[in-house]
C-alpha cells in the first residue's frame, strides 16, 4: 500500500480556496447580523487579496522560470494555475449575489449604500459640494498620450479609468484617475447614507478634464506580486535591505487586475495598459475592494447590526493577585483567549519592567501591532534592566511596523535581535530572570499566538505562565541560540525546537499511537495540515485502527474517509466569530498525552522557522486542553466535514445545537461570576446546553 499516493493528497492552493468559500458561507449565513455578514465578505476580499500577492505569484514565478516543482499531489503549477482560475471566476457571481443581498437587508435596517446616480437631487447637490471643496483638490487626472504615459501603480492601487472626447476636435482619448488611500472607501450623505467614492468621482470625472466631455468611466484595482525575496546571506546592512525590499513590494509583477464592467473600449485600453494574463482579470459589477466594508462594519453607531463583542475576563488565579509573579510560582496557570483576557500577558510584561528585584527580559515579537503595551514596557525596563528582544523583520505584512518597532527598542538600549538568517522565528516567548535573595527565580509565558493586543481579542490561542526549571532553562538556551544564531541545529530538553525537533517528534507521537492499534487515539488541532511525511504517518496509523479527529481551520491535505487508507480519520473545519488559530495535539498513550505550539503543520512551519512545540506541564493543564478538544468536536453549529471529495459540509442540527465558540463565552462568564475554577466545567455546561445558542 502506498501511502503517498498523489490521489492521496488535496492540492495545498485548491484547500485554501475551499477554506475562503466558507469564510465566504458565512457572507451567506442570514442566521447573522447584517454587520456580521458584511464582516466576512470584507475578511474574505482579505484573504484573497494576501492568496493572490503571495500564492498566485508563487506558482506564476515557478510556471516563468519554466520549473515543474511539485507538492505531493502532484498538480504542477501550470495546472494549479488553471483550477485557481476556474474556481475564482465561478465565485465572482456568488460574491456578487452575496453582496446585493446583504445591503437589500441593509437598507431595512437603515444602512443605504448607494452609487452616485441612485441619490436623489438634494442629495447629489451636497455630494457635488463635497467634491468640489475635499475631493477636486487631492485626486490627480492623467490623459493618457506620448507625453503622459499610464503611470506606475502601486500595489492594491485603486482607480477610474476615463474615456474622453476632445471639444476642440472631437479626439477620443483615454485616461485615468488615482484615488489614493487617505480618503474614505465611503462617504455619507445625509442621516445613514453611504455613497461608494468611486462613483462620485467617477461621475464628476469631466470636471477634472478641461477641454473634453467624459464619455463613460470604470473602476480598476491592481495586484502585485508582495513576496520580498531577502538574500539575508549577501547582506552588510540587513535592515537597508529589508527597507529596500519594502519597497519593491510595490513594483512587483501585476499578478491581478479587477475592472468594473462597462465600456468594452475602456476594458481593452485598461487591459493594454496593465500587461497581465487575461485568465487573471475579474470583472465585477459591485464595488471592487471588499476590504473596504470594514469602514462600515467598524462603526459604532451601527453595532446593534454586529454580534455583541465579548469582554474577556481575568479568572482565577490571575485576578485580585498582588503579585503575578507569586502566583505563578504556586502553579502552572493556561490561558485560553480571547475568552481570557490578555491583559494578564500584559501585566506580566508590565510587572517585569517595574519590579526592581528582575534583572533581565527576554522575548521574540513575531506581530506587534501598534500602540503596544507590551513594547511600551519594555522601552521603560530598558533603561535599568537587561532587555533582548527578537523583532522578526520578515514576518509577512508586519515588516514595516516591526522594523518602526525594533528601532524604538533599540533607541531604548534594548538588544534587539533582527532575525535569523535562512529561518523565521515564529515561537513566541517571554523570559523573566528575578532575584530572589542570593538567587535567581525565572519565569515564563509560551503561547500560541502573537504578543498582540488587538488580534488576541479575535485569535483563539493558548498561553501558558510557568516556572518550570526545565522549561526556563531551555528558553534561556533558546534566546543563546537566537543571538549567536545557531537555532538552526539548537535542540531542547523538555520543550521541543523547529527545525530540529518538532516534526521528528510529532512523528514519533503518532507511531506510538499506532503500536495500541484500535486504542490508539490522536486529537490534532492546527491552522494547516500539509506536510506529507506526517500525513503519511497518520495514513498508517489509521490503517492500523487508530482513531483521528483533525480540527484544521483551513489548508488541508490529507484526504479522509478512503477505505485502507484513511477510513478512521475524521477532518473538521470551524469558522465562526473568532479566528481559531491555536494549535494543540493530543496522542492518548504520550506521557504527557497533550501538546501545544506555534508550529502548524506545514514543511514551512517544521523545516523553514523556529518554533515551539510545548509538552502539558501539569494534570490541571492537560484537562484543560483536552477540554477546548472535546467540546470542539461536540460543535454541530460552526463546524464543517472534510469529506473524501474535498468538499466540506456544514453540520447542523435542530435539537440541541452548540457553538463551541459561544459555550465558550458562557464558561468564562460562570467561572468569572462564581470566582473559582472548576475542572470541566464547561463539559457539564455543555450537557446543560438547551435550545438554540444562537
């Protein structure tokens, strides 16, 4: 039997595209609000825009430099290429549907977004003056000739292009309008009006010509390729390098262009100007940029359209605790966000920096945000404290704040580490070194998710505080290896390090579990599943009899439900209110049976990156875990089937359903209102759960 049979194996790119239809289902989902569901077509355009700079562009810079690489499946890029295209082409009608339905519902609920030519007279007269006195000044007109070439546009640029008709000579010509980033994807006009700036520009577009009578007018939106390619080896300088590559992220290959429909003119001229594949243009007739709607799903005058935000909350041990320090030296302490409050990784950060007996913190920032806290600390502990930060440079979209942040710490006098050359670092860490009397106390946080603020409020994610000597002593052999920049052969004693240690030992889990045959048990719960060698593994461990249950959000490779092949193996997908981002893997017959880590798993994440794979430190722990396991799969709400087809099918049931998210929600409130912990607790919430959660 071969395991590694290509039909074996889903194509990574073909998965993320089934991955954005469900981001995509939920657009659909009329059991939502209206906000809410304009919120996933805004995070699905997202999604979509980041698939094409990068996924799309990838495979377009293998298929030109003529190389057939390819992943298990076999698929070579030429053909992965084709099926992106087909499949995106059929979704554009279901986008469109998706969006003419959700502002029908808007406009019952008093939220019109409307074009230009749907206002009445009063209403265009006010939008004409708003034109005249904010817009007229700022926007730049271009008349395409000899002289004024079609100018370079940035990457995600957002125009109009214009065809013209001379009223010296009755010359058609061509020519485009810029409508730059500063302004507002909406402008509102009376009480709830929202009218789309494309359109006003557009209609006021001869206003911007003198000499010519517009003729007709369409919207465009361009795509670049956004990968920065880094030589880190040939660099002096890797901070001028990475600011120049910031840079050329803006003049990379067009690997997409969006046009309204309209004027077939026009279309050709747009398609002259922007050399890109015709199989890559998508016509639309609603507004281009879904990101946009965020404007309008962020506003507050309009939250009773939205979900009720969830406030997270500190629980047991962590709140009414003097010292968080003392705490931790009691017991180890897991949090789940966002249901518990980051405030406590915060504080712990906060703390450090103004306790006077610790001398030293030691942390890796993968995805700050802005306004940090956590950085703000560390500037202050800088003063009087030793502080090494490892500032990751090349974490994707984030390299421009991160670099804005590692010159702040380092203006401070922390050490900043930029980086190792050839890997990212992705684990997430903190180090606090504590005098206590003649000797030192060190403490720890480890976590699934980024020391960000504002994502932890969205991000599922695990975080652990501990004092466990052998943990601490490996983060501190960790940080060594970071700053002389040996993580690429460093490996730990009771924590587990990528690349060296992680996949062997996921491995090794899963062969353990295939020596109990039908007693075998394996839980894996991640963001991706790709890595062959442990899809393979997990082929034979089910065809040994072990029974599998994968949670994967997104990216899934392994094909389940084959007869000799993956019968035993159950794949399920969660979208819902919160991202689910944490990773945690449970093998029945491990000695500490449950693990967590920044790594999915994916070759990019084992074999490219740092990462931290985190054994149970405690009984406590291990319950705890297992318990967000258990009631993830007890979901009939939020979760989808990976079925042998590739399809995904949403389960749903009338009697009893659970969101797991939700029930998540209401463990936190009870354990918050009672003021202690229970152990599984939210497992007899559950079996108390009646009705309809939603």
């Amino acid at each position: 039997m071969e395991f590694n049979d290509p039909k074996m194996f889903f194509n990574r790119e073909l998965s993320w595209l089934k991955f954005n239809t469900r981001v995509l289902n939920e657009a659909k989902n009329v059991i939502l609000p209206l906000l809410e569901r304009l919120k996933f077509l805004a995070i699905y355009g997202t999604n979509l825009d980041e698939f094409y700079m990068i996924r799309v562009a990838g495979l377009k810079r293998l298929y030109t430099n003529r190389i057939s690489e390819v992943a298990a499946d076999k698929l070579t890029p030429l053909e992965q290429l084709g099926y992106i295209r087909d499949y995106l082409h059929k979704e554009q009608a279901v986008i469109e549907d998706v969006f003419n339905e959700i502002r029908l519902g808007l406009v019952n609920a008093n939220l019109i977004i409307k074009s230009f030519s749907q206002l009445n007279k009063i209403q265009k007269i006010e939008i004409e003056k708003y034109f005249k006195s904010y817009l007229y000044p700022i926007i730049v007109p271009i008349v395409v000739d000899s002289t004024h070439p079609f100018p370079h546009l940035n990457n995600l640029s957002f125009g109009i292009a214009v065809k013209l008709k001379s009223q010296e000579d009755g010359e058609i010509k061509y020519g485009m309008i810029r409508i730059p980033r500063v302004l507002g994807r909406f402008i509102e006009v009376g009480k709830n009006i929202f009218v789309i700036i494309e359109t006003i520009v557009g209609e006021f577009a001869g206003d911007l010509f003198e000499g010519y009578e517009l003729m007709s007018y369409i919207p465009f939106r361009v795509t670049r390729n956004a990968d920065i390619e880094i030589e880190e080896d040939e660099a002096d300088d890797f901070i001028a390098l990475m600011s120049e590559g910031l840079k050329a992220r803006n003049r990379g290959e067009i690997v997409r262009l969006q046009i309204g429909s309209g004027d077939e003119s026009l279309l050709e001229f747009v398609r002259k100007q922007i050399n890109v594949s015709k199989e890559d243009i998508y016509t639309s007739n609603i507004p281009l940029n879904l990101s946009g709607f965020w404007e309008l799903v962020e506003r507050k005058d309009f939250a009773h359209l939205s979900i009720p935000p969830f406030n997270p909350k500190i629980l047991p041990p962590l709140d009414n605790t003097p010292s968080i320090f003392d705490t931790i030296d009691k017991q180890d302490v897991v949090l789940f966000h966002p249901y518990e409050s980051f405030d406590s990784v915060v504080r712990f950060i906060q703390s450090a920096a103004k306790d006077p007996d610790v001398l030293s913190i030691r942390m890796t920032l993968y995805r700050v945000g802005k306004n940090s806290p956590i950085v703000k600390a560390l500037t202050e502990a800088a003063e009087n404290k030793q502080v090494t930060v490892l500032v990751e440079l090349k974490a994707r979209f984030d390299e421009e704040n991160n670099l804005h942040w590692a010159k702040e710490l380092e203006s401070a006098g922390a050490h900043v580490i930029y980086g190792v050359p050839g890997l990212k670092v992705h684990a997430k860490a903190a180090l606090i070194i504590r005098k206590i009397g003649n000797k030192l106390k060190e403490y720890v946080h480890l976590s699934t998710g980024n020391y960000n603020g504002i994502s932890a409020k969205i991000y599922t994610d695990v975080s652990l505080f501990t004092s466990h000597k052998g943990i601490a002593n490996d983060v501190v052999k960790l940080f060594h290896s970071l700053s002389i920049g040996t993580s690429y052969k460093t490996e730990l004693d009771v924590l587990y390090v990528a690349p060296i240690q992680i996949k062997p030992k996921i491995i090794s889990l899963i062969e353990n579990e295939i020596r109990y045959g039908t007693e075998g048990r394996i839980i894996l719960k991640a963001n991706a599943l790709v890595d062959a060698d442990i899809i393979c593994c997990l082929y034979k461990a089910s065809n040994a009899g072990v029974k599998i249950d994968l949670i994967i959000r997104g990216v899934c490779c392994l094909r389940p439900n084959v007869k000799g092949f993956s019968e035993n193996i159950r794949v399920f997908s969660i979208i819902g209110k919160y991202l689910e981002h944490s990773r945690i893997y449970y093998f029945a017959h491990s000695d500490k049976q449950i693990y967590f880590s920044s790594a999915d798993l994916m070759p990019r994440n084992l074999e490219r990156r740092v990462e931290l794979l985190i054994p149970s430190t405690c009984e406590s722990v291990t319950k705890r875990l297992f318990e967000v396991l258990e009631i993830q799969l007890s979901d009939n709400v939020q979760i989808h089937e990976l079925k042998e087809n590739g399809d995904y099918y949403k389960i749903t049931t009338k009697q009893n359903p659970v969101s797991s998210q939700l029930l998540f929600e209401m463990y936190v409130n009870e354990i918050y209102n009672n003021g202690k912990i229970e152990q599984e607790y939210s497992k007899k919430l559950l079996k108390k759960v009646k009705g309809d959660l939603l």
